[in-house]
C-alpha cells in the first residue's frame, strides 16, 4: 500500500493513522522515535527540500512530516522506505525501521517479551482464553476485535503483531521449557469463527507435540482448585531468579518474592495435579477438533 491513496492523491495525515503515537511515558521509545526523526530532518534539509515539498513526495502532509521529525509521532515502514527514495539516502533511512519497529509494540508488551525471551521455564494457567503464546493470528485478532470500546483498526494489527513477535520464545536454542494449562471450556468457545477455531485448535496440537512444551486441560467436569481465581503466571531465569504473578493473588501485580513465589508454585503445581495428563489432554482436544 503506497503513502498517496491511489484514486485520490491525497496526502494522508494523522486521522489516517491511528495508533501511531509516541506514548511519553516510554523513555527508551520516546529516545529512539526522536533519533530517526532528528535524522529525517537533518537528512532533508542536507537536500534542501522544504517540510512541505518532502511530505508531497513522500505521500504525507506537511503537518505529519514536522511530527515525524519532532519525535511526536511513529513512522511507518512504508514512510521511510519513501523517505529513503526522496533522499537518495542509500538505505540508510529505510534500516532505520530495525529500531523503529522495536518501539512500535507498547512497552509493557515489550516487557513482557524481554522476561519470556530470557526465561528457561514458563508455567501458565488461563482460565478464560488461550494464552498469547499459543494464539493463532486471527484468533488474536478476533479477541481485539472483540475489545468494548473498540480498538482502531491499526491498533489491533499493531497488537497482533506484538503478541506474535512474542512467539519468538518458541525459536529459542536452547529451548526453554513451557507448561500450559488450560480450561476445556476455552476450547469450546469459536472465537472468530468456526474456520479460526479449528485452526486454532491444531496450533494447540502442533505446539503439545513439541518436546519442551507441555499442555494440559482442565476439565470442567471438576472439583474447585486454586486457579477460580483467575491466571497464574511463573518465569524462572537461569541464575535461580524468578517471577510470578497471579490475579488472585498480592493484587495482581507482578512478584519476586521467595515467600509469595512459593504460594504462586504450590497453586500451579495443585493446578497441574488436577489436569488431565498431557497425552489425555491432546486426545481430549483431537476429540473436540472430531466433533465439529
């Protein structure tokens, strides 16, 4: 898709682009999005172009190229490859994109991939959806979709890429060791769909057959257990640190704590006690893909 809307011309602006801001609270992103547009405007006034003739060329109005160069406002990949042409710059702009999209997810998801990136062991409990690291893209596009009130358009793709960028953990050598479980009840629920449904159910498949990666289903048809209260989340590191959260627990809030990480444990390991075995649980969802 070019920066100029092929039946009109038009220059496009910031009401074209939602979800493209700076968020002023991310230090690192907020440095990074200044650097590349201190960059561009040294690099266009190097040319002698105006802000205004440079935002014809590039497809974008006059006011969107002072907000790009002023660090108020993301540019988009198309933008700098464009920008990269206008200049003559060689590339050199275009690669910038390496740094800017790093800064485009929200930064607690970029958190969030850091702690996942560096864990050797993850063990989660979901008890209403399936857990990020699992979801097919169009099962997690349709549960932002989902979201009251309603994400733009482009936040949601900007959160669906996050969250797939997070699935990198998955290409990590060595592996980390990954144990989810599930409530059967999510798996009964067709988010977008019955084609995404079953599509995300043979990604539940693919990533249980995988040997550092353990799945188990809670059935319904249960005794209570220590997840009614809602998710629980543990990371251990390689120098014997770890972290946990719950949202039953010290008020939801990310822990480190020996002693609240102990409770967190013994909660996840009653939990996985009280689910099906993995190889009953992966039978369990080939028997839900066989009933549609």
């Amino acid at each position: 898709m070019t920066a100029v809307e092929a039946d009109s011309g038009r220059l496009k602006g910031e009401a074209d682009e939602p979800g493209w801001e700076v968020d002023p609270d991310d230090e690192w992103g907020v440095a990074v999005i200044a650097t590349v547009g201190r960059q561009l405007k040294l690099r266009r006034e190097a040319v002698g172009m105006r802000a205004a003739e440079f935002g014809t060329a590039v497809g974008y109005g006059e006011d969107m190229v002072y907000k790009i160069e002023g660090g108020k406002r993301i540019p988009r990949q198309d933008y700098l490859v464009r920008a990269d042409e206008v200049l003559g710059a060689g590339g050199l702009v275009a690669a910038a994109w390496e740094d800017v999209k790093r800064v485009r997810y929200p930064k607690r998801v970029r958190e969030l991939a850091k702690l996942e990136g560096q864990a050797v062991e993850i063990g989660v409990y979901e008890c209403n959806s399936v857990n990020g690291l699992l979801q097919t893209p169009e099962h997690a596009r349709a549960l932002f979709e989902a979201a009251q009130p309603p994400y733009s358009p482009d936040d949601v793709e900007r959160m669906v890429a996050a969250r797939m960028a997070r699935q990198s953990v998955f290409e990590r050598d060595p592996a980390p060791s990954l144990h989810y479980v599930l409530e059967e009840a999510v798996l009964h629920r067709r988010v977008g769909g019955t084609m995404v449904w079953r599509q995300q159910l043979e990604r539940l498949l693919e990533v249980g057959h995988l040997r550092n990666v353990t799945l188990q289903v809670m059935p319904t048809a249960t005794d209570a257990h220590p997840g009614v209260d809602g998710k629980i989340e543990l990371l251990k590191f390689p120098d014997g640190t770890a972290v946990g959260r719950s949202d039953g627990a010290f008020n939801g809030r990310p822990t480190s704590d020996p002693k609240q990480l102990r409770i967190l444990e013994l909660r996840y390991g009653t939990i996985r006690a009280q689910a099906l075995s993995p190889r009953e649980s992966l039978a369990f969802i080939e028997q839900v893909l066989g009933d549609t």
